[in-house]
C-alpha cells in the first residue's frame, strides 16, 4: 500500500511538473533564415543576408530590445577557421514595407503577436582576395528577447556558403560492400539551413543515379538543412534535466543537462522517468535498449555539441522532420528508392524513413560499414548499387 501511494504522489508530481514545464511563459519569437545574395559593386564583394522573425504567439506581443551579429571564416580544407578580413555592416529592416537603416544601433523593436519583421544585413568586404581565401561565413546572431516571461537572451548562427550558387564539379567514392553492392559517396559543400533538402539533394545527384540505385542520406544533415539545430544558450535547462542526464553514458547525447532538457521539452519529465525506471528493470534481465524505445526516436536523434562537423560542432542537432514525405519528393524526381538513415561506426543502422520499405533490409546489411563516415568526409548521400553480374 506505501508503494502504491509513493507509485501515485510520483506520478501526479511529473505530471504537475510537466504542466508547469509547458505552461511557463517563455518567449514564441523564431528567427527564420530567407535567402542570401553575393554580388560585387564598386570594387566591394558585397554579402546580402535576409532574415525574419516571427512571433508565433496568438494573444502576446514581444520585443526585441537588442540585437547583435558577428562573422566567423572558414577555409574549404578541413573547414578551417580564418580571420583578418575587414568589413562593413548595415542592418535594415522592414516593417509594414518600410525600410529603416538601422546605422549600427538596433532600436527596442516590439514584434505584435502572429507577425513578422524582416531584416537585411549587408557586408562589404574590400580584401581583394577574399573570396580566393574564404568558402563560408558562419553567421552569429545575437539577440535578446523581452517580455511577459521576462527577458530571454538567445544565439542563432546561420551558415552563408560563398560558393553555393555556383554548379561545383560533382566528386564521387565508389567503396565496395560486398560480393553484390558497391557504395557511391557523393561528396557535397558544407550544408545549411539556407540549402532547400529536396533541391540540393537532387543537384548532387542529377547525372549520376542509375535505375535500381538506393538513394542514402544522413539523418543529421538533413535536419540542418532544415533549421533543425539550436545552441545550448537558447535552452533553460531546469534541475530535472541536471539530475536525469546523470543516468546516462558520458558519450550519450543524454548525459549533457542541455541534450536532457531538449528531449524534456519535447516528450516531458513523466515520459523520460518512468522510461528509465522501466529500462532499468529491463536491464536486469539483459534486455538493453528499452529506454529509446520508450522514448522514441526523439531520444536517439538527438546529437549534442561536439556530435557533428565544425562549425555545427557547438550545436545540439535534432531529429530531422517529415523524412517521409522528403523521401517520397525526391523519389518522384530521380525515380529510385530514396531513404534517411542513422548510422554510426560501430556498425549500428537505423532506417528513419524511405521511400519503399522492401529497401530497408538491403540497406541494413550494407550500410554497416558506414561508407558516408561519420568525421568530416562531406559525403553525406550514398548510392548503394547492384553491381553487374
């Protein structure tokens, strides 16, 4: 009887905490990556950048009282960082159709509930030899947030790649699985959330699929491409994602407090504890693995800093969103079976999504070799192709 009342006052207490957890204000501001343009005026290379941030609050409106941005460099080899290059930086935005130059001082901007504010950044570089010497700006946007929940301070960084909309030469690494498949890697540019999944994915590989090929790609950078990755400075993480993440291996994703609380947010402390108290049972009779499923793929896609290339590198990357429907979309188009895949090197391979579910077996066995690799190969599309008897 005690341990029925202790079973109850656990579960009504998660329960509270997870109401509280969902109910608490926080701010419902997004900022959303448009488009940008390259173009060369009055001997400068000029960079123009547009944004948006979106109030995605029926009932509160919030302000925008600063907002900040700074550049990183990278080189193409091995994405290495650079620096000593001058600029010049404007900032406009767009309210109501009306444009206002900022002149480097961001003025507290109140964004009304269910609307939008544009904003243009244009740089100008006068090096020369810029673009001999860089292939991508990392984007850092700073910006503090303030209203009924307080003030909220949040980094969004966006990756600009210079060489983006030009048709680059396409690199492919055939690797041999078996006696009857050979993988084709696919070597791409550096993704961002400013690359379409769908477009890019077909750009890479228009010219190069052959009918019966299973189209492969990792689960992590189709979630970049679609915006699905956060800085831990945009999470509160709270104390119960401080003491769950305890419970997990140090090279989990789970054993940060910001990984914890992210799952957290998504499926709520209830689902998480009893999770693990049901896994661990489970672990006494030698049955692992039950926590993840209990939990769903949300726990398993999640990649915390430090889980993929740089400069994504101090990012928390999630699960990607409507595989499905992205897998049916380039099917249509190259006419093969497509798939989203997690695999890692130690052999293990998870089918997220694709196109023809008959594939998911073939692509279980020969994937596990991990021929995209899991470092910074840049060969995140696979073909695994028959080969000619």
């Amino acid at each position: 009887m005690l341990f029925a009342n202790i079973l109850l006052f656990l579960t009504i207490f998660l329960i509270l905490t997870d109401l509280y957890i969902k109910k608490a204000p926080k701010s419902k501001l997004v900022l959303v990556p448009l488009n940008y343009k390259i173009k060369k005026r009055e001997g400068l290379n000029e960079i123009i950048i547009d944004l948006k941030i979106t109030n995605k609050s029926k009932t509160k409106e919030t302000m925008v009282t600063n907002m900040n941005f700074e550049l990183d460099f990278f080189k193409n080899k091995g994405n290495e960082y650079c620096q000593g290059f001058n600029y010049q930086e404007d900032i406009f935005i767009y309210d109501d159709n009306k444009q206002k130059n900022l002149n480097n001082y961001w003025p507290t901007t109140i964004i009304k509930s269910n609307s939008e504010l544009f904003i243009r950044v244009i740089y100008r570089f006068s090096n020369n030899n810029f673009r001999k010497r860089l292939k991508y700006i990392w984007l850092k946007v700073f910006w503090d947030n303030y209203g009924h929940f307080g003030i909220s301070k949040k980094k969004d960084c966006f990756l600009v790649n210079l060489d983006g909309q030009k048709q680059s030469s396409k690199t492919i690494f055939e690797i041999p699985i078996n006696n009857k498949y050979n993988a084709l890697s696919i070597k791409t540019d550096l993704l961002g959330c400013f690359d379409d999944p769908v477009n890019t994915v077909i750009k890479y590989c228009n010219g190069i699929v052959e009918k019966n090929d299973i189209l492969t790609i990792g689960e992590s950078p189709l979630a970049i491409m679609q915006n699905r990755y956060l800085s831990p400075q945009n999470l509160d993480y709270s104390l119960f994602s401080k003491a769950l993440c305890y419970f997990f291996h140090p090279t989990s994703s789970l054993a940060t407090a910001c990984g914890m609380q992210l799952l957290i947010n998504k499926i709520g402390v209830t689902r998480i504890t009893f999770a693990l108290i049901v896994g661990f049972l489970f672990k006494l009779v030698g049955i692992k693995g039950i926590f993840y499923r209990l939990t769903g793929s949300e726990s398993s896609l999640i990649d915390d800093i430090s889980g993929t290339v740089t400069p994504y590198d101090k990012s928390i990357v999630m699960g990607p969103l409507n595989a499905d429907l992205f897998c049916k979309e380039v099917s249509k188009y190259l006419n093969i079976d497509v798939a989203v895949v997690d695999v890692n090197d130690l052999g293990g391979v998870k089918v997220l999504a694709s196109s023809n579910k008959k594939v998911n077996k073939i692509l279980k066995r020969n994937l596990i070799s991990n021929p995209a690799g899991n470092g910074d190969e840049k060969t995140p599309i696979v073909l695994i192709r028959e080969k000619i008897k």
